[in-house]
C-alpha cells in the first residue's frame, strides 16, 4: 500500500491530462477516416484516402521537407548561440542585471507582434530596412525582401533564431545557476584552464538542460505558426509554407477537414517520435559515461 500511496495521489491528476490531451487525438484520429464537410460534419467513411491524398500531395511534401530546415535551421544555432550568451551573462559584471534584462526582454513580446514589426521594417516600398541602406548609399533601389521564396524564407529562419534565444538562454541560465562555483574553484587550483573547466566541468553538469532546450525547441519551432503566417502566409506560392501553415490553409482557407487532420496526426506522431527517440538516446549515453566512469 505504501508504494502505491503516490501513484493513488497523482492518479486524478493523470486521468485529467489523459482525458485533456487523449480525448482530442482520438477525435483527431476518427475524423481522419472521413470525408469531413467544410463546417466539420462528418460525411462517410472513406478509410486510408485522406492519408494516401495528403502522401501525393506534392505541396504536403515540399512543405514537410522545409519544416525540417525551418526546425533545424532554428534549433541549432539557437542553441550555438544561447549558450555563450549565457556563460557571459552568469558571469559577475557591473550591470549584469540590465544586461539580463536586456537579453530576456524580447520574451515578453509576443510572436506576432514581433513578426508584424519585421513585417514592416522589410517591405519593399516603405520599409525600414530599405530607407535605412539606401540612406546609408549601400543600394539604389529598393529590394523586395519578401517578394521571393528564396529570400523571404532564410529571412524567416532568422527572424526564427532571434526570438528564440532568449527562451533557450533563460533555460541555460537556469542551469549554469545550479553548478556549485566550488568545483570551478577546485578546478583553478588544479591548474585547469578556462576551455578545460568549460569540458570538463560546465558542460558535463549543464547537459541535462541543454537536452531540454533542444527537445522544447524542436517542439515549439516545428509548430510555429506566427512568424510565417504574419510574414507571408506561407508564400509567395506556396514557396515558405511549413506544415502547420498548410495545415491552417487546408483546414480554414479550403475546408479540406480530413485532409488538415491526416497532417495533424502525422506532426504529433512525428514529434511524440523524436522526443522519444532523443531522450532514450540521451539516457544511454549518459548511462555508458556513467558505466565508463565506474
């Protein structure tokens, strides 16, 4: 009874997330089988055809494949970035408090405001970008930073990073905070040398929280929706579509129902995937360091 007394505890808390986030899965999942009207009713069952539509769906595909850069293009140097910016940031300066500051405070700007002012500042005809280089003499015309898939989306990735860091730092903050100084002080007694103590100390201790920043960040940027909705709807052309936006034009612009349900199944499935995946991963190579030290 004892063992068990936590599980009984924790066991309505359970019951609700499951019935919260399994009961619009299931529902997910059986409208997928269906041919959906555009305000939602459930026509007649047409079994695998939404899935074997959206797998021939040229634009699924291309869109799929460019969400893979967009999170990868976002995930990593976010975290290349963070990470630095943090060991400066845990470091004792004067005005390191503003400094924080300074560093988190896009965080509280929400995503579409912050692309609506991107928005703006690059448009063609009365940007600021433009006004700003052409005062400058660096161009004599303006540039359309939008008006091109090319152009718009690598813009868009990092539009992406930006906003993204201060999340990641925080986290990595949160972390470094936690590392006792003393082993860095034991280290300096030792002879160790800044890049040592950073390999042999900081980053051993800080990579349970840089797993998470990954994980976390997969999550989040695999399914942002406002940067390139606001930017470019996922245009010109469909060139900047990424799935959650293709999802959105399935579901409200054309009212493809069961399509948008195939390709919001296929994204849960795909991230339950990968955090699965990279936290078994994770967990043997921490226990194979730990095997290696013992």
């Amino acid at each position: 009874m004892t063992a068990s007394l936590p599980l009984l505890m924790i066991l309505p808390s359970l019951l609700l997330t499951a019935v919260i986030i399994g009961f619009p899965i299931v529902v997910l999942g059986w409208t997928s089988f269906h041919r959906v009207s555009k305000f939602g009713q459930l026509l007649s069952f047409n079994g695998l055809a939404n899935y074997l539509e959206v797998l021939a769906d040229p634009v699924f595909l291309s869109s799929l494949e460019r969400t893979l850069v967009w999170t990868i293009g976002v995930t990593v140097p976010t975290i290349v970035c963070s990470l630095p910016l943090a060991l400066m940031l845990n470091d004792n300066f004067v005005g390191r408090g503003l400094a924080r500051a300074i560093v988190l405070l896009p965080w509280s700007v929400s995503l579409t405001m912050t692309a609506v002012a991107w928005r703006w500042a690059l448009n063609g005809r009365a940007g600021l970008f433009n006004a700003t280089l052409m005062e400058l003499g660096l161009m004599h015309e303006p540039i359309e930073w939008l008006g091109t898939a090319t152009m718009a989306f690598p813009i868009e990735i990092l539009i992406g990073i930006l906003v993204s860091i201060p999340f990641t730092t925080t986290m990595l903050l949160g972390g470094l905070a936690s590392i006792p100084r003393s082993l860095h002080e034991a280290g300096r007694m030792d002879g160790g040398s800044a890049w040592q103590l950073f390999r042999h100390i900081t980053l051993p201790l800080l990579r349970p929280f840089v797993n998470i920043a990954v994980v976390l960040n997969v999550i989040y940027v695999f399914n942002s929706f406002p940067i390139i909705w606001v930017m470019t709807e996922g245009g010109p052309a469909n060139g900047t579509d990424i799935l959650v936006t293709y999802l959105y034009k399935l579901a409200f612009r054309f009212g493809q129902l069961g399509k948008a349900s195939v390709i919001s199944l296929l994204m849960f499935v795909a991230l339950l995937g990968f955090t699965a995946l990279y936290v078994s991963l994770q967990n043997r190579n921490t226990q194979d360091a730990a095997g290696g030290i013992a």
